[in-house]
C-alpha cells in the first residue's frame, strides 16, 4: 500500500518497491521530453539504471558526481549545469535527484537555477533525506565560508520514497537520519519524540517502523512548513540543534556527518535553553539519553575549539545584526519563542558558557 502525504502543492509518497513505479508516477506528474538523474558514485551503481529503467533508459541520461558532503559546491554545481547544456538538456527537461541530503540540495540548486528552473523529482536514498531534506524545499551549496551559504528555495514536484533502498544503506548513515526524526519530536510533538526513542534504542528499526517514522516525519515537517515556506517564521523551529551543529559540521571539515553533527549541537542548545531558564530543566538530558541511545555522539570532540565554534555560527543564515539567533525547546515537543517569531537571541557568554 503506498502512502500519500499531501504537502504545498506536491506529493509524497511511501511504499516498499516504490523504485520500480517511480516510472509511472514521474512520466504522469511530471512529463518531459528528456529527464536527467542527478546522483552519486555511491548511490549510481546501487540504483540509477533501476530508476532509468523504470523511466524509459532511451528518455535519461545520468549524472553521477563524486558522493559526499566536501563536493557539495558551486563547483560541482558549474560542472552539472555544463553537463547538462553538453547533453543538449532545455527547459523541456525534469531533473530527478536520486541520493541523500547532499544530492537532494546540489540537484534542486541546479534545478531551480537551469534555465531558470526546471522541475526537481526527489527519489532521497538516505534516511535523513526521506525524513528531512527531500521536503520543504531547500536547495544549495556550501562555500569556504560555512554551510548552505548560496541557494535557493524551490518546491519539488514529487517525492517518491522506497524505504527498501535503506537495506544497503550504511548503520551509521541510518542513525543520522534518527537525529533530525528526534528533531521533528522535539519541536511539535512529545510522542513522536518517544516513538522515535523506541525504535532507535538497541537495534536497526524493523522496515515497518523506519516507514512509520518517514511518513511521521514528513507529515510534521510539512506541516511546520506549510503557510511559512521562505522561514520567516515557524519554520525557524526546524533550525534546532542546527546553530551550532552546523558549526561542529563545518569546523570539523565535514568528518562529523551532517547529523553526528546535529545531535552535538541539539545537546548543547538544549542546555542553553535550560541554563537560560527556556528550557525545563532535564530537557537536555532527555535529548541526549535519546540520542546516545540510538548511538549516535552527544559531545563535541575536543579539538574542535569554542571561539572558532561560535565565530562559525556568526557566519550562519540565522545570525541578525551580529546577534545569534536560536530556535530552543521549551519541553520536548514545543518550542520557544511563538511571540517573538520563533527565535531567541542568546549572548556569546551563554553560548561559551556551555561551550566550555
Ligand atoms: N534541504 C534540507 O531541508 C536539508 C535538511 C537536512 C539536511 N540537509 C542536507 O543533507 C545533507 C546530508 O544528507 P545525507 O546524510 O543524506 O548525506 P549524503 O547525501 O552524503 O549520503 C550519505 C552517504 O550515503 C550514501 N548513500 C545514499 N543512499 C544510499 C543507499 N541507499 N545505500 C547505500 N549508500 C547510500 C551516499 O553516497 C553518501 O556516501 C547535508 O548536506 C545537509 O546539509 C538538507
Ligand atoms: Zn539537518
């Protein structure tokens, strides 16, 4: 049975064996004359002539980059749209980004700025994708300067999601997607908070447990970001963890994966939420019992440095005026700051302070 989640003027959809119709469901909602799947080298030998199979091979071509974060870049961005201009692709074509996080950002990037935007089909392979990253419509790159720093908003057309692809997914790249799904928890929903805990202590979620957290993720998360698109509001809530997680990401040189990253930082924002009485106390450790449960790190490795922690989050989209802004919980499953548009302001000395 394939679940639909209707979201702002698209579909997601979830069902074992969804690869193998993704065929039909693209060639209906969105028809084109040609399609260009946009992958990596990891994902592509797994899944890309699957997809194009399912497509029509003679109507795709495949591009395939380099996997990881590090190659999350203008440049790989500049060699995709060459690519496609080399292969004769026009506005006529629809991408199809078929990864995790990063080829989901990269191909919506190119797909919102080729030709002055072409639609983008997501097909996530990662958790943290199908749970987080293919909804809601942020695309772009990172730079020198920090993570995320040249985008663009830009709204899939659909997204097709085939939980059996998390079989070949890496233990470790499984829990990263755990981390933003205990997100979705903490910010709107106490339950879902403790569903997520369950399923992720002890051993890998059964495949009918990851299908229930996807389709509770995407319906929390889409729900949070319906009527607030471009983060003018609630959707800042989505940023936890994210201020200074992005900053362990970044500083780290991307040896932290996205969301070892995050689960770092939703602890520590936690515990200046507490430390600056937002937050009930034991909030934080509640987070970082569910975190650590499900294996992933709770602390930031000592070579990263505080000044540098904190210059990095200066350099973050969420910073106003010189001032970090903050998206902290209250309890698990509601968050701060509803009168004041979803962000606190917080000093450097109370970001050193639990920095150490
Ligand atoms: N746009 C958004 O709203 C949003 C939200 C959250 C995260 N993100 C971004 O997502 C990125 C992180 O995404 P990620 O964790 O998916 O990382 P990723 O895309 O680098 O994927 C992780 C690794 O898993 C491999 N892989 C993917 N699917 C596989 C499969 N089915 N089987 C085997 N291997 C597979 C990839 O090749 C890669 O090596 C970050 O850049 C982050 O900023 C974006
Ligand atoms: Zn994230």
């Amino acid at each position: 049975m394939t679940r639909s989640i209707q979201l702002d003027g698209y579909v997601a959809r979830i069902a074992a064996g969804l690869l193998d119709e993704a065929g039909a469901i693209i060639q209906r909602e969105s028809p084109a004359h040609r399609y260009a799947i946009i992958t990596d080298d990891v994902v592509s030998p797994l899944y890309a002539s699957r997809v194009a199979a399912a497509i029509g091979s003679h109507l795709c071509s495949i591009l395939t980059i380099v996997a990881g974060e590090t190659h999350k870049t203008r440049e790989t961005w500049a060699h995709l749209t060459d690519a496609l201009l080399e292969q004769g692709h026009g506005r006529d074509s629809v991408i199809v980004a078929l990864g995790g996080g990063v080829i989901g950002d990269l191909a919506g990037f190119v797909a919102a700025t080729f030709m002055r935007g072409i639609p983008c089909v997501n097909v996530p392979t990662t958790l943290l994708a199908m749970v987080d990253a293919a909804i809601g419509g942020k695309t772009g790159v990172d730079t020198k300067a920090g993570k995320n720093l040249v985008g663009a908003f830009k709204r899939p057309a659909s997204v097709i999601v085939d939980p059996l692809v998390l079989q070949t997914l890496p233990e470790s790249h499984l829990r990263s997607g755990i981390v933003e799904a205990l997100k979705h928890g903490v910010v709107s929903d106490a339950g879902y908070f403790d569903l997520v805990t369950r399923y992720s202590a002890c051993d890998r979620p059964q495949p009918n447990e990851l299908l229930e957290l996807i389709a509770g993720s995407i319906a929390i998360k889409g729900d949070i970001v319906r009527g607030d698109e471009h983060e003018r509001g609630r959707r800042k809530v989505l940023n936890f963890g994210h201020t200074l997680g992005h900053a362990v990401e970044f500083e780290s040189n991307y040896r932290l994966s996205h969301g070892e990253a995050i689960a770092i930082g939703m602890v520590l924002e936690a515990e200046i939420a507490e430390r600056a009485g937002i937050a009930r106390l034991g909030t934080a450790s509640v987070i970082r019992a569910a975190l650590g449960g499900a294996g992933l790190p709770v602390v930031r490795p000592a070579e990263l440095d505080s000044q540098a922690l904190l210059a990095a989050t200066r350099v973050d989209k969420k910073a106003r005026l010189g001032i970090v802004e903050y998206a902290l919980p209250r309890r698990i499953g509601e968050m701060a700051g509803g009168d004041s548009g979803w962000s606190v302001p917080i000093t450097d000395s109370a970001v050193l302070e639990v920095l150490g």
